[in-house]
C-alpha cells in the first residue's frame, strides 16, 4: 500500500472539518475523491500535503507515518500536490518554476532528465519556456502547475481540482494530461467537482459528504450507485 | 530581431521607469556642468551605498512581508563593529604605515561589520520575529511594523547605554593621495567605498538570479505556499534572508565610518532615504531600488547644493508624496505587489 489515511481528523484552527476519514490507494492507482461543496475534499489532500497539520489519525506513506510533518519534508518523502490555485510564482519564467518543482533533486543530470520529460509530455510549455507565469492563460497554469508537481519525480502525485476555472475545452485537456501521465505508472489522487468526468476516468473513487466518506468503491459501481446518480447527476 | 530590440527600447524609453532614469541622467549631467563634477562623484558614493541598504529593506519587504523600521540599526550596528574592529588596526598601520595591514585591514573591519550585521540578523530572528510568526500571522504587516519599530528604540538605547552618545569615527581608512579621474579628485575612501558597494550589489543580483538559493528566496516572496509545495524549507529561507538584508545594511555602515562616525542614532538618515528609494522604486525590485538609490542620492545632492543643506530631507519627501498620489506602485512597481495585497 503506497498510501493509508487512517481516521484522519482534520481543520482549520477550532472548526474540525474532516471527521475520522479513512482511505487508501495502492501504487499505480487513479483514484479520485468526489464530493459537494465544503464536503473537505480540499483540506484533505491539504492535509495529506503537510499544509494542514492534522488533529488525529495517522497518514502512513510508504511504509513510512507523515502526519504532522512539515510540507517541505513530505515533499521530499515523494508526494507532490498541485493545488487548486496552483501556486505559481507568477514573476518567473515558465523554466524557471520548472526548475524550481526540481528544488529536492540535487543531481543536475537528473534534473535536466525532469525537464526534458515534462516538456515531452508538455509541448506547449517547451514553446513557452520564457514567458513569465503570471501572463499566461488558465489551461496553460494548470499544465504549469501539474509539470512543475512532475519535476520531483513524485511517487504520489495529488491534484485538486484540475478543472477549477477552465473552459471546457481546457478541462479535457487537463484530464487528457493526467491519463498520459498514468500510462507512465505515476500514481494519481484527484480530487474533482466535475462527478460524471472524474468516475468516467478513474479506477476507484471515495464519496466524500461532510467531512466523512459516504461511498467507496470502483468508480464505474459508483457511477451506477443510485445514491451518487441522485445526488451528484441529478437523475 | 534588432528592429524588435530597438521599438522595445523606444518604448522602455516612454514608459515611467524609462523617462525617470533619463530624467534623473540629464539632471546629474546639467548639475555636473553647473556645479562640478565632484556632485556627481558625491551622487554615485552616497547612492551605491544606499543601494545596499535599501536591496536588503526590499529583501525584507519582499520575502517576509516585514515593513522594516530597525534597518538603519544594523547600519550603526555595522558602523560600530568596524570602528571597534579597525581602531587597534589603525594604530598598528601608524606604527608599521609600510605593512600590507594599510591595505587589507579596512577590508577586515568591512568584513567583520558584516558578519555582525548578519548574526545581529539571525539574532533578531530567533528572539523577536520567529516568535511572533509561530505565534499569530493575523494583522501581520501591522504587528511585525511595530516590532521593527519598537526593536529600533531598543538597539539605540542599547548603543547608548553601553557604548556612550559621543560620536566615534575614524580619520580615514586608506590614506594616501586622491584618485584623480578627468579632473576630479576623489579621496581613495570614497572610491574605494563605490566600489565595495557596486562589487556587493552585483554579487548579490548575480545571487537572486542565477543561484538555487537565490532562486527559492524569490519563490518564497511570491508564492510562500507554492514554495513549501516544491519543498523549500520556509524558515531556512527566512533566516537566510534576515541575515543577508542586515549584512547588507551593515556593510554599508562598516563602508561608510569615514563619513558618518558611530552613534547611537545614525542608521536613521540611511534608514529613511532607503524608505524613500524603496517607495520611489516600488517594494520588492531589486533592480529598481538599486536605479532609486541613485536617484534618491542625486536629488539629496542636488537639494543640497541648490537650496540647503537644511533641505535635503523635505525635497525627497515631497516627491515621495507625488509618487504615492500618482503612481502608488512606484516607478518600477508595474509588476509586484504590494506589502497588504498578501
């Protein structure tokens, strides 16, 4: 098991926003976490990132406990998170947050082997290295903030809300990115608005409805669950 | 592609930072011819050293977001150290005036007004600002304000307490007869100290932009969370940057002894000139406050030369108001935000 969240509780400073969730994710797996509004689908793959700290429960990574960590060193463990508003530094060139996703490797050649495969699996960055972040279109971010998540050759990679603010079109793009990067064996945990999308491309997926997992299973069950086409598809 | 350089240049030279910069040349040219060179020699000695403390006030600003009120005090602090430092190394240069001390000894007392400058930093760090960021960042810009504010009457009071009000200064650092270039004669302090600064500040830029390190201190003033998420260890960083910023301030007053002696209140003048280049150039540019610092200096020059030296504070802050009333992001501002946007 690469990743296992056990009764994790979780929040912002008194306000407890995730009560006893639990789930695990096996290496080489697409799983997302559905849910509605405030149902704590961000503050848990915050939490899992080290950007909240928890206030119970375990978060157990290969093998290894990192609950309570600080982000930097869970970033060093292997999991990169590509947040919702992505983070970019906005005053520097595309190569440049490139260069800094690669901050742990400390080796150049592999490094510069990071780079080439992002640019590979992202063509329209490569045409953009100079460009300043901050002036670039929506979907073009969000390819920035994923390659810049891929240049530390995570083991887990966590991505919130691929879809925030994106034209449609964009959005299948993103998605279309993130199948590509599976092929290539990266692990993947999603968090998605967009139900219909997200169960049609993930393996397994969790139904998160205040601050508790509701549902889990494979995702195509879940598509079919009469519960989640209520209350997620409205039919 | 240099049909491309020169429209860009054309329109570099219309824009605010472009007009201020050749403002501010044909100003130093017209003054020089009126006056004498030597108002231009007093320009580029006061500007280069003000460059460096206002690059470290907009480190601060930049990456902790700390509106900087104690930055003159690592000035004396550096200011101080150099003097304690190159007094016992003076008399012995007096004693042996052919030994290779006349020629490296200023440097060791620079040197070492920087390593105080960047423990007094570090200092500062552990026992005042640390604390209150693990403590509360709510009203931050306000509280770490009045912290800087409060920590200044403190190191003052601390230099007065134990070191005594009067004034303590050097004769000079390298003694020996004037650089002379095309007419004017510039004492080797002065040029020496030019230099000391123009070496600094382009080792430093060379830093923020070409090294890693460099490179995550510019992260962490942009984006502190995206910094975290790329696994940059934020209070490394932070402690990096206090210290550089007040190694930088001290330098400047270790460099400087020969014209301002150590006294308790003496970081105050480069303190608020360095506010003025910082507003002038907009917070967080490193290049900007380096071109503001100039500008800045020339206006002091000018003021004083022109109207009085009782002047020299009142004209910059009336451009500081006009600054603020008609372009709030400063000159070179366009593109950073400012210290309450976070």
């Amino acid at each position: 098991m690469l990743l296992e969240v056990k009764n994790l509780d979780s929040g912002y400073g008194y306000l407890q926003i995730l009560r006893s969730v639990s789930l695990n994710i096996d290496k080489g797996e697409y799983v997302c976490i559905v849910g509605p509004n405030g149902a704590g689908k961000s503050t848990t793959m915050k939490t899992i990132a080290g950007l909240i700290s928890p206030m119970g429960g375990s978060i157990v990574f290969n093998g290894e406990e990192i609950s309570g960590l600080a982000a930097s060193e869970i970033t060093k463990k292997g999991i990169s998170f590509v947040s919702e508003e992505m983070n970019l530094f906005v005053n520097m060139s595309v190569h440049e947050n490139l260069y800094m996703g690669a901050y742990i490797i400390n080796d150049k050649q592999v490094r510069n082997e990071r780079l080439d495969f992002v640019y590979s699996l992202f063509p329209r960055l490569a045409e953009r290295k100079d460009q300043l972040a901050g002036t670039m279109s929506g979907g073009e971010r969000k390819m920035l903030a994923i390659g810049r998540g891929m240049m530390s050759d995570p083991k887990l990679l966590l991505v919130d809300e691929p879809s925030f603010g994106l034209a449609p079109q964009l959005t299948a793009n993103v998605f279309e990115s993130l199948d590509v990067l599976v092929k290539t064996g990266v692990t993947i945990l999603l968090v998605e608005q967009n139900v219909t999308k997200t169960l049609a491309v993930t393996n397994r997926g969790y139904i998160l409805e205040n601050g508790k997992i509701g549902l889990e299973g494979k995702s195509s069950d879940l598509a079919d669950d009469p519960h989640v086409r209520k209350v997620f598809l409205g039919v | 592609m240099s049909e491309n350089i020169l429209s860009r240049s054309v329109s570099w030279t219309k824009s605010a930072a472009g007009i201020s910069i050749l403002i501010t040349i044909l100003a130093a040219v017209v003054a020089a011819m009126y006056s004498g060179p030597y108002l231009i020699v007093n320009t580029i000695v006061t500007g280069g050293m003000l460059a460096l403390v206002a690059t470290g006030l907009t480190l601060m600003l930049g990456v902790l977001n700390i509106a900087m009120f104690a930055h003159g005090e690592y000035f004396m602090i550096g200011s101080l150290t150099a003097y304690y430092v190159f007094t016992p190394i003076s008399n012995y240069i007096s004693e042996h005036p052919d030994s290779f001390m006349a020629v490296v000894g200023p440097l060791i007392a620079i040197i070492c007004a920087a390593i105080a400058g960047a423990v007094s930093g570090i200092i500062s760090e552990k026992l005042v600002f640390g604390p209150l960021r693990r403590r509360s960042t709510d009203n931050w810009v306000m509280n770490s304000f009045l912290l800087t504010v409060g920590l200044s009457v403190l190191l003052i009071n601390l230099h007065q307490l134990i070191f005594g009000a009067d004034f303590k200064g050097i004769v000079g650092y390298w003694s020996g007869m004037p650089v002379s270039i095309a007419d004017v004669f510039i004492s080797r302090d002065r040029a020496m100290a030019f230099v000391i600064s123009a070496v600094i500040v382009a080792m430093f830029w060379f830093f923020m932009t070409y090294t890693r390190t460099g490179m995550s201190i510019r992260a962490v003033s942009q984006d502190i969370t995206g910094a975290q998420i790329v696994g940059i260890d934020i209070e490394k960083i932070v402690l990096l940057t206090i210290s550089l910023a007040c190694a930088l301030s001290a330098v400047a007053g270790g460099s400087l002894l020969f014209m301002y002696p150590s006294y308790p209140t003496v970081g105050l003048e480069p303190l608020y000139l360095a506010w003025f280049v910082v507003i002038l150039s907009g917070l967080g540019n490193i290049l900007g406050a380096v071109a503001g610092a100039f500008m800045v200096a020339l206006l002091k020059a000018v003021t004083v030369e022109y109207i009085g030296a009782g002047w020299d504070f009142v004209v910059p802050s009336a451009l500081i108001m006009l600054v603020l009333i008609f372009k709030p992001s400063g000159i070179f501002g366009s593109d950073v935000r400012g210290a309450l946007d976070k």
